[in-house]
C-alpha cells in the first residue's frame, strides 16, 4: 500500500514553493505550519523570513496567497495579523486522505522512513536470583514501546536484555547449592504463573540462607569466595550450578513478562556474562591506546569534568587491583558487540536516570578508543523514580521495595472491579480476560504518558480511572466505537467526500491524518508519551463528535455511512497507536 500524504505535508509543500517563487532567496525555508484554533492551520515563518530580507511581512504573506491555487485542498487561505496565513482545509480534502488512509488497514498510510537504519537497543535486565522492582517495570514498558515505534517505522531493531547474571555474588549461591542440592527443586507447577512463584520463593529462601551462613560461618566463606575464582576460570562443574540460578531466574522473569503481556525471546536474553570472553580484549585495547591508565593497580578512566565531592577526579574503574572485572567493562565490550557485530547504527540503553554517570563515562570512554563515532550514536534514555502517593521513592510499609509481580495483581484486581462494574454481558472468563488487559494497560499507560525522565506517582486509583487521559478511557472509547459499528449492523462504513462536514467532525479528521507525523516523532525522539498524548487527544475529540453528531441516526443514509467510516478510521487508529504503547484494546468493554 502507498503511503498517504498527510494534509500538512500537502499543505506545507504548496505554501513552500509559492513562498520560494515569491522570495527567492528564501531557497527551501520552512513555512511553520501548525494546527490552530482559528482556522485548521497557522503558518507563523513568514515574519521571520520577510524580516531576514527587509521585505514587508504582510506583504510577503499577500504575496504568498496570491500564488496558491486554492482548489481541491485548501478551501481557503487568508492572511492574518502581522503576516501570518491561516488555512482551511476543504471537507472533501479531509474525507478523501481519511479514505485513502483507511485503505491501508496495515499501516493507516503512514509512511516508513526515508534512511531506517539499525538499532540495538537494551532494556527490560532484571537480575538473576533477585525479586523484580517498580525500576525494571519502567525499563521494560518504556523499552518494549520504542521497539514497536522503531519497528513500525522500519528500522531493524535488535533487542537486548542484559541481565545481571554475574559477579561475586554467585559465589556464595552456587557454593550453597553445591551443598544443599534440592533447594531449586519443583512441584509440578500448574502452568507458567505458578511455577515462575515457585521459582522465585526457592531463589528467595536459598539467597537468604546462603547469606546468614556466609555471614556466619568462616569456612563456608572461604569456600564460597574459592567459588568465585572458578567461576570466572570457567570450571565446568561450577558453570553447571551458575546455570541453574541462571535458568531459574528466566523461569521467573518469563512469568512476569508474560503478567505484563510483554513478548521477551529468550534468545535476546544477552546478560552481562554473554560479554566474558571479551573483558580481558577490552582492558588490553584500552590499556594499549592509553584511553585507560594504570592507578594503584586499577584500570581507570579519567575525565576532565568528572569530579567528586571532594573536587578529586573520579574514575571509571575497568579492571579493579584484585583483576576483578565490574559492570563497566562489561558495558565497554557490549558496545563493542553491538557496534562492529550487530552493526549498529544506534545504541539506546533504556535505564533509570540514576546510573546516568555512568553510561556518560562509558559512552566517552567508548569514543575515546574509536568504538562510537559519529556514525554510531548511543543515547540513554533514562528514566526517572516510581515514586508513592507520598510523592517518595516507592516503598512498602516495612520500608521494603514494592515486587513488581504484587502491584500488577493489584492492578489487575482492581480493574477487574472496574469491568465488572460496568459489565453488562461479560462473562466471568470474559471479565478476568478483560480485568487483566485494562489493569496491565492502565499501568503501562501511567509510565508511558508522562516523559520517561520525569518521576511519577504510582497511583493505582488515578490509573484505573474512567476519566481522564487513563488507559481506560482509551479503551472505552474503542470499544464504544465497536459497539456501534456492530449495532450498525448491515450498514457498512463508508465515505462520502461530497458530505459537508460538522466542526467536531472536521477536528477529529484532521487529526486523523496527523498520526504519522505523531508516530514519526515518537520514534525519532524516543518518545512514546508523545504518541499517548496524541491518543487521548484523539479518544476526547471522538467524545465530542459523538456527543455533538448523531451516527446512527444521522440525517441521510450516507450521513450515517460516512460517521460510521469516521469512527472505524478512529478506532483503527487507536487501536494501531495503542498496539505501539504496548496496550490492548478489547472489542467489548
Ligand atoms: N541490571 C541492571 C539493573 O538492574 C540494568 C542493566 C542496564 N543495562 C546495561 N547495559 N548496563 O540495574
């Protein structure tokens, strides 16, 4: 299917040529066409080109509308004020490029991008052996909606999940397991929920034995640290029980993957022990280039304008003075990975704001040794604190991190409440269905509609609200549109250009037509809360539409068809721009 000019760009290259033919020396200046109150579009860049070429604005701007052709798409265009343009789109323009983009069932029209390139992008690294938190929610949410924007715009994306799945640690648990070898044993598990429990109140118990005799016990320390050294050396036997905690870890994490409606291959799982065999090459090739020197025996990276409190310039350390290798090296070989192996052309890192000091370090260090350049962009996209409705980092009573696991159920039950509330043919199957789409949806919209960086209050009441800019409002809108569309019965959507249209019919079609430009500014700037910000947009001006214009019983027949196609075009779009949130949009609510 081609893809759709949108109205704007259509729009846009009319005011462009006619501005170009007017003022030359204006060469290919940028019209700055915006959506306005006062007539469909305002194009505010005359005043400032009219006032680079000592030209008279308003003039300019007379000159401008005197070489566009009004016609098929702008109905009218009329200058305003000091210089600016304001346009008015015709009904038919609007109808016809809503047809054209309903056409496309696949992509609503909207175009791939011009040069889609390939990005490794990291998110959702939980770490082994350990409970997952409100921060790998955020990662997770945040990282599996950019894949889709990515992929929806055509670039390739390889994902990566880079579990913490090494260190000293270990020790200590594969020395106790070696000990104590039934500890990660199962029942016959019910299914993928039951035994991804299991497995993590085994790997719960297991950590905090192994931790009360490592705290007491002399000798067993001594033979959980010997642990370590044959970890690293690569002994058979202690890679064996590492497995183990590694493979009862993903047991785990798939069942909470699973809970959160997310799809997580296994083969993407790349922890940070997938990078071991490139440590030591690393070290050498920073130590080789000078990009790191020796320090009290560490490998070290220094910086210029990276200082402690103290003013002492503070280090990436590489290589510790024991020969340990830490997350930072681990980072530096990833990077390597993904940019001469993968062949990445960008790199995101989807991790809370507070490890922000380090991928700066890392990602200059990088540059330093001619593995980023300016071909290959890396970029953080951090993310601020879950915090409570206390507006502190988020906490249990006892002061503990919340499990991750425990806020989706509530979410889930409280939806579920909501649902049935308002059920009024579900069945219980179709309730339990359907509370886990809004719950599991109202807590991947909270995170998604604010900015990634900005905190956020985990507020379960507000996210299950039916008001407001919620999932849940997103998804009645759609299944409202749904039910219509089914009460309709016979009568088919369907499109009459010729149709003089309502104002609120008008609003909702233009902005229709600018999902692609939406989608395309998420995916560039990383940004979904762009695209939830469009989304409830776009479910409020359907509110006004349907409360303003009548659907089924719409004066003329083909009143009725063309509000119908109004609403169907509305619904897919939702349903594509939510599928790219990572939310489901059930057909009946
Ligand atoms: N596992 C880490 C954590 O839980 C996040 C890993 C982030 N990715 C990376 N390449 N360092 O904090």
């Amino acid at each position: 299917m081609a893809p759709v000019t949108s109205l704007s760009d259509s729009v846009n290259q009319r005011l462009a040529s006619a501005l170009s033919a007017a003022l030359p020396e204006a060469g290919s200046a940028d019209p700055l066409l915006r959506r306005s109150d006062r007539a469909d579009f305002q194009a505010n860049g005359i005043l400032a080109l009219a006032k680079k070429a000592k030209a008279n604005p308003r003039e300019l701007a007379t000159e401008v509308v005197a070489r566009i052709e009004s016609g098929e798409v702008i109905k009218d265009i009329e200058v305003s004020g000091p210089g600016f343009l304001n346009i008015t789109i015709s009904d038919k323009a609007i109808i016809e490029n809503l047809a054209a983009r309903y056409a496309d069932a696949a992509r609503l029209g909207v175009p791939v991008a011009e040069h889609p390139g390939t990005t490794v992008i990291d998110y959702a690294q939980p770490n082994v052996a350990k409970e997952m938190h409100v921060g790998h929610l955020r990662s997770a949410v945040i990282g599996d909606s950019v894949v889709q924007l990515l992929e929806f715009t055509g670039e390739t994306v390889v994902r990566r999940h880079h579990i913490g799945d090494w260190g000293t640690q270990f020790g200590m648990l594969i020395q106790y397991l070696d000990e104590h070898p039934h500890e990660l044993d199962h029942k016959a598990a019910a299914d993928l929920q039951a035994s991804g429990e299991e497995a993590m109140s085994n790997l719960d118990r297991l950590y905090k034995a192994a931790r009360k005799l490592f705290d007491a016990d002399e000798e067993f320390k001594t033979r959980a640290r010997r642990r370590v050294v044959d970890l690293q050396a690569g002994d058979p036997h202690t890679l064996a029980t590492w497995q183990k905690f590694v493979d009862e870890s993903k047991l785990y994490f798939f069942s909470v993957f699973e809970k959160l409606d997310m799809e997580i291959r296994d083969e993407d799982i790349v922890g940070e022990s997938g990078y071991n065999d490139m440590l030591a090459e690393t070290c050498r090739l920073l130590e080789e280039s000078g990009v790191a020197v020796r320090s009290e025996g560490a490998l070290c990276v220094f910086f210029d304008d990276i200082k402690g409190p103290e003013g002492n310039p503070v280090p990436l350390i590489v290589q510790k003075s024991d020969g340990g290798y830490g997350y930072a090296a681990t980072d530096l070989s990833a990077i390597r990975d993904r940019v001469f192996n993968l062949k990445a052309s960008s790199l995101i890192y989807v991790v809370d704001a507070r490890q922000s000091l380090h991928f700066k370090m890392v990602f200059e260090t990088a540059r330093r040794a001619g593995w980023l350049n300016e071909d290959v962009k890396a970029y953080q996209l951090a993310f601020g604190t879950v915090l409570g409705k206390d507006g502190k980092p988020f906490k249990t009573r006892e002061g503990e991190t919340v499990k991750l696991v425990d806020l989706l159920d509530e979410a889930v039950e409280r939806a579920s409440a909501v649902v049935r509330d308002k059920a009024q043919d579900l069945s219980e199957e179709e309730i339990a269905e359907r509370g886990a789409q809004v719950g599991i949806g109202a807590v991947k919209y909270a995170d998604l509609s604010t900015s990634a960086i900005r905190d956020y209050k985990f507020d379960l009441d507000q996210m299950v609200s039916l008001n407001g800019d919620t999932s849940v409002y997103l998804q009645y809108a759609y299944a409202r549109i749904q039910s219509i569309l089914r009460k309709a019965g016979e009568v088919r959507p369907s499109a009459h250009p010729e149709l003089e249209l309502a104002e609120a019919e008008r609003a909702l079609g233009l902005h229709v037509d600018a999902f692609a430009e939406t989608v395309a500014d998420a995916a560039t700037e990383y940004a979904p809360h762009k695209l939830a910000a469009y989304l409830y947009q776009l479910a409020s001006l359907y509110t006004s539409f349907y409360d303003k214009c009548p659907v089924l019983k719409a004066e003329t027949p083909d009143q009725v068809e063309n509000r119908l196609f109004l609403c169907d075009v509305t619904a897919r779009t939702l349903h594509q721009g939510m599928a790219l949130l990572g939310i489901r949009t059930p057909e009946r609510l």
